[in-house]
C-alpha cells in the first residue's frame, strides 16, 4: 500500500514552520471551510465554523468520524498564514474570506 500523498501546512502564528499532513485529509476540511465562510464581516466564531463544517467532511476521508477539532484549527491558521481567510479583531475572533 501506498504512503498517503503529504500537504504542507502552514501556521499564521509560526511563519515559515511547516508541518506534512495527509493530503487528501487537508482538502476535505479545507473545501468545507472555504464552503461555509461568509465573504464578509462579521464572520463565523471557531464554534460556529467546527459546526458548520462537520456535516460537510466526507466519512470516507475520516471513516472513523470526523472530529473537528485539530484539523479545523489548523486549517484555518494555514488558510490564515496563506491570506485565503481573514480573522476579525473580535472576541470571539470571528473568520471570513478576503
């Protein structure tokens, strides 16, 4: 069997560290992300968007239930340090697209 195709994940909070995470993984919740936030302030809170993307994330990526956690937050730092998603000054912070 194959090893897993890799991504580079980025960290808005640590610029230039980059960690390998499974590919096919990194696209799925990254495509229910980029599917669920608003083009525009306000944004969605971390809570909102971790509900908004669970029905989205395909069970054959995570066929042991999706646990949004580790994975949401991360992508969203990468799609942060990326500039492909905008975190509001907030508390909560909130996100958007560009």
């Amino acid at each position: 069997m194959a090893a897993p195709e890799k991504f580079g994940m980025e960290n808005v909070n640590h610029p230039g560290r980059v960690v390998s995470v499974d590919a096919d993984k990194y696209r799925a919740v990254r495509d229910a992300v980029l599917a669920v936030l608003p083009a525009t302030a306000p944004g969605l809170t971390l809570a909102e968007l971790r509900e908004a993307i669970r029905p989205l994330v395909p069970e054959a990526v995570f066929p042991d239930g999706f646990k949004a956690g580790w994975w949401m937050m991360g992508i969203q730092l990468d799609l942060r340090a990326r500039g492909q998603v905008v975190a509001e000054d907030s508390k909560p912070m909130r996100l958007h697209l560009p």
